[in-house]
C-alpha cells in the first residue's frame, strides 16, 4: 500500500507543472490585476472563441436570422417582408474568424445585419417605380434557435464569463490571435498546456515533437 501510494506521488509530483492549482491562481491573478480595458479584450477574447466552437458544433446551413423590411409611400406602410438570403451559421461563423478583432456573437450578428440591411434597401429604392422615392427601414428576426437568450451565457453576457473561463480559452488557442499584446502571459499560459504555437517548449510527450513559435500572433483562420 505504502508504495502504491509512493509511486501516485511521483507521479503527481511529476505532472505538477501541468496540473499544480497554484500555477493557475497566479495567472489568474495576473489577470484580475489587469486594466479594465484589458480584461474587457480577454473578455471579449473568451466570448468569441466560445461562440466559435459552439457554431461550429451546428449545421452551417441553419437559419440564425432574417431581415425583414418594409417601406412608406404616400403616407402607407407595407407589410414586413422576409428578405433573401437569410443569415445562417456558416454566415456567422465567416465573420467570428475573419475578424482581427475580438467580437462577440451578438456583434457578428450586427456585422452582418449592418452590411445586408444597406444592400437590401438599396436594391428596394431601386426597385420602387414611386416619385420622390419612399422611406425603407428593416429589421432583424432572430430564428428562435438561435435567439441570444437561448443560447449560453458565456457566448452573450460577458457578466457571465469569469477568469476561469478567460483562462481556458487562450489555453486551447492554438496560437496568439492576431494582434495579440499581452507577451506577460505566454510564460504562465505555458505551464497550464497551451501550444507550441504560443511559443512554448513542446509537449515531451507528443510524439510527433515540434518546435516552440515565435508568439507575435496569428491569423484570423488559427481560431478554433
């Protein structure tokens, strides 16, 4: 008995590097004595890798929104009017990753709808044989699926991300994301198993080795 438990020591003691909580409760101290700027950015940063990973679980082909629009001529107004094509995830999706900066799922949501809502009242003005014109306004329908208030918190309420959750998504990045300014938290990021891409030592279990990166950032495609 007493050598099992000699051997569970060695181990742990072995392992401590990865697992040993104090290394954990530095760097989450290393956070919360950040600028509140700062911890807005990591914020920010959790909250879109975790929308990230929780689209890329759904069919891309689903239905997150639609415009509907409608216009006034003569003093009437017509009907709302569902308008083509409708958001989808794989449209959310393209603007989480192809963003330099770290946005939220409810502002990729605002990208999209910002862009399309101009082309859709362009083509109606164009479309509309009426003198003077008409006043165009649309609007955003959430597919109930997809509503924020359905979906989890950390991804829409950043009151609901802690440093806990701030921590494991730089952990799980495979690299820095771009324009990455916080080069202090590589050395504790290390220890906790983020990549070699952060340029940390390789893993010497990992058999297919490698070789620690330069942590200058990456591209907007090295999110998960």
């Amino acid at each position: 008995m007493n050598r099992r438990c000699g051997v569970l020591l060695v181990v742990l003691a072995c392992g401590c590097s990865i697992v040993d909580p104090s290394d954990r409760d530095e760097l989450r101290n290393r956070i919360a004595a950040m600028p509140p700027d700062r911890i807005e950015y990591l914020t920010k940063l959790s909250m879109d890798s975790a929308a990230t990973k929780w689209l890329q679980t759904r069919d891309k082909n689903d239905q997150v929104g639609k415009l509907q629009c409608r216009y006034q001529a003569g003093g009437q107004w017509t009907d709302w009017a569902d308008q083509e094509p409708p958001c989808t995830v794989a449209d959310i999706l393209d603007i989480l990753l192809g963003t330099p900066e770290n946005i939220t799922y409810v502002m990729a949501k605002g990208l999209w709808e910002s862009v399309e809502t101009q082309a859709r009242k362009t083509d109606l003005m164009n479309s509309l044989p009426i003198p003077g014109g008409a006043t165009v306004e649309c609007r955003f329908v959430w597919d109930f699926r997809y509503d924020p208030e359905k979906l989890p918190a950390e991804l829409t309420d950043p009151d609901a991300v802690d440093f806990d959750d701030i921590m494991e998504a730089l952990i799980q990045l495979p690299a820095p994301p771009p324009g990455w300014a916080l080069p202090e938290l590589v050395p504790l990021l290390c220890p906790l198993g983020a990549g070699p891409g952060w340029g940390c030592p390789p893993d010497p279990t990992d058999p297919t080795g490698g070789e620690p990166t330069d942590p200058t950032g990456g591209q907007p495609g090295d999110r998960p």
